[in-house]
C-alpha cells in the first residue's frame, strides 16, 4: 500500500469528526424516541463510519443529492435509517428538527430507506441486497460512465451470513471494482443473540480476502483509522476494499453498550441519561456541519431521455417457425445504436438468446454467472441514476431464487427489465425444476409491474422496445419452442392492449391464450371449424395490465364463454388475470385450462397433451361449454 499522499488530519478536525459523530448518536436516540421505534443500538455503532464518510471522505452536493457525479452510499444495514437521515440532516439538506418526524404516516423518513427520499439510491432493510446493487453502481460507474466517482456501501455483520453478500464481493473482485468500497459494521451483536463470529476480526480478514478483496482490519470508533483506511482504499487497483470495523452496539449509552436486548428499541426514559452522557463528550457543539466538497468533480455526463427504438423494424415471414427467446435476442441488437440498453445474464446467455447484444457490442453486457440472487441486484444498482436500462435474462424459473430481490426493485422504483425464458412444460425433457409454471403469478404480484406475454416473433421485438420504455419492473415471458408468425412486421403493439386474431359473426367461445398455447388455440379453431364450431381467440401480449375492454366485448359477443389456456399453474396465470378482469360482469363464464400438478420430463408436445393445454385439450373444452 501506498499512503504517500497520505495527510492525517488535525487534531481540529478530528476532534470535529469525533463530535460530529457524537451528534448523529444524539440525532439517532431523539428520532427513535420520538417515533417510539426504530434501532437506535444499531445506528449508535457506525455514528464514526458515517462522521468520516459524510463531513471527510464523499464527494457530493446537497443541492442535487442524486447528481450523476455525485459518490454513492447504500445502506445495506437498512434499520440503521435514522443516523443516514441524521447526517444528510447535519449536512445541510434539511432541518435535524424534521427527523423527529420519523416513521410518521405521510413522511418519507420512514423505517427503513426509500427512494422517496431525493438521497436515496435504492431501497434496503431485507438484508444482505444492498451489496449488489452498489456492486452494480459500481460496474456502471467504471465501466460504462467511466467517471470519477465511488461506491460505497455498509454491512450489518449479522446480515454478512446471506450467501448474497458473498455472490456480491465475488462479482466486484471479477471485475475489478477498485471504485467500490465495502465496509463491515462489525458489532457483534445481533438481534436474538450474538452474531456467529462475533469480533473474530481475523475470520472476517481471511473470507473477505479469499473473495479477492484488499482488506482492511480497523478500530470502527477511530476517525483518524477511518481517514486513512478510506485514503488507502483510493490506492488500491484492480480490486474493490472492504473495510472491517471492529464497532459496539450502542456505543456511548452507558449501561446498553454492547449489551444485548437492544436491537430494534428506542431508549424511552433511559434517553435522557444517554443523551447527556454523549453530550459531555462533546468538545465543540456548533449547529449544524458544512461538509467541505472543494474535490467534487463533475465529469459524469447527463443520459439522453429519447425513447429507445428498435433500429429496424422485425423481419420475418408470415408462418414462419421462430422462438420468442430467439426474437427477443434480436431485439436486444437491435439496440445498438443506444449506449443506455445493457444486458445482463446468469451463464445461460446462449440459451435465452441475450448473447446476441454481446455478440454485438460485448461492452454492454454483463455476465453475473450462476448467482440470480446478485444478478437482479446489480441491475437494479445499474440502472440507478438513470444511467442504463438493463435487461437481466435466465430462465424464468430462476427468478425465483431472487424473488426477494425482485420485490425490493419495485420498493426501488426500479425500471429493469427482466426476460425470463424456458417457461411451462413445452421447453420439454428438460423435467420440472427448469419448468417456469409461476413465473407470471410471481411478477404480477409486483405493485407496478407489466407483464409481457408475446407469442410470436413481432410481437416479442416489440415487447422489448416498448419494456425499454416503460416505468417500473417489466418482465418479458418467453419460450423455447418454435411458434409460427402471426403478425406483419409493421403491426402495432401497445402495453395493456390485447389482439383478437381470430373471429367470425358466429363465434361461439372466446379462448384467450399466449405463445404455444395461443398456436394450440389457432390450431384448434381450424378443427373446429370443420364442425362449424366457429371460436374466437384472443392474445393478451401483457397479461398486466390485462385487457379487460376488450375481453369483455368479445366475451358477450360469444355468449359469454371464455376459455383460458395456459403453459402455467392455474394459480395467478392468464385464467385469472382474465377471471379478474370480468368478475363484475354478469353473464360470463370462465373455464380455464392450465398446468395443475407438477410435471415431469418427456417431449414438449407430449406433455401438454398429457396436461390438457394441446389443441385437442381446447376442442374438448369447447365442446363441453357448448353443451
């Protein structure tokens, strides 16, 4: 390590940092007893993490908190609210009295971070996400911004036994993420008990290290320690730091200092006793701290706000066999001439097709490996700021593991979008734990979210571009086999706005369908057409929002029978996107065909035989609403 243009700071400004800390301890115990909640114990313990971070070490401006070029903090140890909102606070951004408003109903200083808050990146307090999405900051920042600024993010040791903290460090030492800055808040105690390793500082050096990172072992509570421990971490190339601070809960409340039973309460009457033992420790009591950012450099430039387009419009053939996996690959490509679209993938790149973007322009694309959980958190921590618009794609049943992740994005305010592929029983021999059968149920449960459902080629390029565009989580359901063609290339494509592909004056059923069932249904109508059984059907293209209108019309224009079919589990799918959409209609009658045990290997077409969702499954069902 190099420290050469190391200058320890004086003893004015330690001691400075010292109070300043002393401050945010204070802050942090008013606020909690003013809400009569919160983690006071847990904030107390990195009060001299936050000192040096806030008043010595980042670069920011409270004029513009989110600046592109501003340095980024996350608060993965999310309950530690209070004392990130009391150093904003002593910063300068807003009145120290407005924290006494935390966890009021209609404040946004609420239990845990938001980005309701114009500091705040991404939203944490399920524990052990935070690392990744600075991971993610972090990539973007080196990799596609190129710019000046740093990450930095800071870890509850209790929450270091998630496996996600670990897929994190892993991703930031392969990429040489020397911008990033990981810091333990090592006290020791968790919320039941005393965390696993306790103040084993050593343990800690040794795994942070064998995750390739420098590593540094300090004192939590020693400013200058700290002010030396961040320079040298601007020394280092080619690996991202983590700092380990050895603190104590409740550091500076005599009689709750590193004892247990603590965690998550407000002091009550033992406030007054702690507040002023804190405050004889105070040298200096100035109102209020100017943080000094005479090094800010603005060298992030400002993203356009054009939409994005497709640079050519889809080119393929009526009837023609192509994958909606393959199409949305095709999509990503054609994104070329727009530095903002990313992708990132799970080591299946090849078989959801997203290596077409990387084929193309490889330094926009993202390989996270086998770690999904990691993988959702750096895109969400890249597409923060606005600075890209990520497309994460694996099979969509691996989503699952990072549903957790998913459902904090939209906490987030988050606007990835994700491609999940393989879904349903078609994909085949692959058997069932590579079968998505609830992907759209888990997606539509998102506050927010749109679900994209394309059947074919057209309308998956389409559903790209327009994911591209829009607010909030997408998820794009796409498929291994084959299905025909159906729409010209020139075809409108709208969120929220279903087709009806097929229809007669005499239709009698309306059967709503996507992909390979909505080509089951196609097939079906051509046999039910030679026993002048005539049907409608419908492709919903999202299935949130669903289209109510329209299924609704067409449903009364059919006697009020709708047959839904579906490559998912019946619970949360298309039939009951559509069964919502027409409970307060009279007069329709929903059947629903779908996926209704677990499956198991064997030829795609077979088994949506064997699981009624083929085309003579379809027949069958109308007959038997006709009767």
């Amino acid at each position: 390590m190099a420290d050469l243009q190391y200058h320890k700071p004086d003893e004015r400004k330690i001691q400075a940092l010292k109070d300043l800390a002393n401050k945010l301890r204070i802050d942090s115990i008013e606020m909690t007893n003013a809400s009569n909640s919160g983690h006071p114990t847990s904030c107390c313990s990195m009060a001299e993490l936050m000192s040096v971070l806030f008043f010595s070490e980042m670069r920011y401006t409270t004029e513009k908190p989110r600046d592109v070029s501003s340095d980024r903090l996350v608060l993965s140890k999310g309950h530690a609210a209070p004392i990130l909102y009391a150093a904003w606070a002593e910063a300068g951004l807003f009145p120290v009295k407005e924290c006494l408003n935390l966890r009021k109903y209609g404040n946004d200083l609420e239990g845990h971070p938001t980005p309701r808050l114009n500091f705040v990146d991404v939203a944490t307090g399920s524990l052990g996400q935070g690392v990744s999405c600075a991971a993610g900051m972090a990539y973007t920042g080196k990799y596609f911004d190129k710019a000046s600024y740093r990450v930095y993010c800071i870890i509850g040791d209790g929450e270091s036994a998630e496996g996600s903290v670990w897929e994190a460090l892993a991703f930031a030492s392969f990429y040489k993420l020397d911008n990033f800055v990981a810091i333990i808040d090592c006290n020791r105690l968790g919320q039941s008990q005393p965390t696993a390793l306790q103040h084993d500082m050593d343990i800690y050096r040794k795994r942070v290290e064998a995750f390739g990172c420098y590593a540094i072992v300090l004192d939590g509570h020693d400013v200058e320690a700290l002010s030396k421990a961040f320079h040298d971490a601007k020394t280092v190339k080619g690996q991202p730091t983590c700092i380990i601070a050895k603190t104590f809960k409740g550091k500076g409340i005599p009689g709750i200092e590193d004892e247990l039973n603590w965690h998550g309460k407000p002091l009550g009457a033992k406030g007054a006793d702690a507040i002023a033992a804190i405050k004889s420790q105070i040298v200096n009591d100035e109102n209020g701290a100017k943080h000094i950012n005479s090094n800010y450099i603005s060298d992030c430039p400002e993203n356009s706000t054009d939409a994005v387009r497709l640079s050519e419009a889809p080119k393929y053939t009526l009837g023609q066999a192509v994958a909606t996996r393959q199409a949305y690959g095709a999509a990503l490509a054609k994104f070329g001439n727009d530095p903002r679209v990313i992708a990132l993938d799970g080591d299946v790149k090849n078989s959801t097709f997203s290596d077409k973007l990387r084929n193309a322009h490889s330094e926009r694309f993202v390989e996270c490996f086998i770690a999904e959980q990691n993988l959702v958190g750096v895109a969400i921590g890249c597409g923060t700021r606005d600075r890209t618009i990520p497309f994460v794609s694996t099979f969509a049943a691996f989503f699952s593991r990072a549903y957790d992740q998913i459902r904090m994005g939209a906490i987030s305010q988050t606007n990835v979008n994700f491609c999940g592929s393989h879904a349903g029983i078609s994909i085949g021999s692959d058997g069932p734990s590579q079968m998505a059968l609830e992907d759209i149920a888990m997606f539509r449960a998102i506050p927010g979210a749109t679900v994209f459902y394309p059947s074919d080629g057209v309308s998956c390029e389409r559903a790209v571009e327009l994911a591209a565009n829009t607010k909030g989580i997408c998820f794009i359901r796409t498929s291994r086999p084959n299905t025909p063609v159906i729409y010209a290339n020139d075809e409108v494509f709208e969120v929220g706005k279903a087709k009806v592909v097929r229809q007669s004056a005499k239709d009698k059923v309306t059967v709503i369908g996507s992909c390979v069932t909505l080509a089951e249904a196609l097939k079906a109508a051509d046999r039910l057409d030679q026993e002048e059984t005539p049907i409608r059907v419908i492709d919903p293209f999202t299935i949130k929002p669903i289209d109510a209108g329209t299924i609704i019309a067409n449903a009364k224009a059919t006697g009020g029978r709708i047959l839904t079919v579906e490559d998912h589990y019946p619970e949360g799918g298309i039939g009951e996107a559509v069964a919502s959409a027409v409970a307060e209609e009279s007069g329709i009658v929903v059947k629903r065909l779908a996926v209704r045990e677990v499956p198991r290997s064997g030829e795609g077409m077979e088994l949506m035989a064997k699981f009624g969702i083929d085309s003579e499954a379809i027949v069958k069902a109308v007959r038997e609403m006709l009767k």
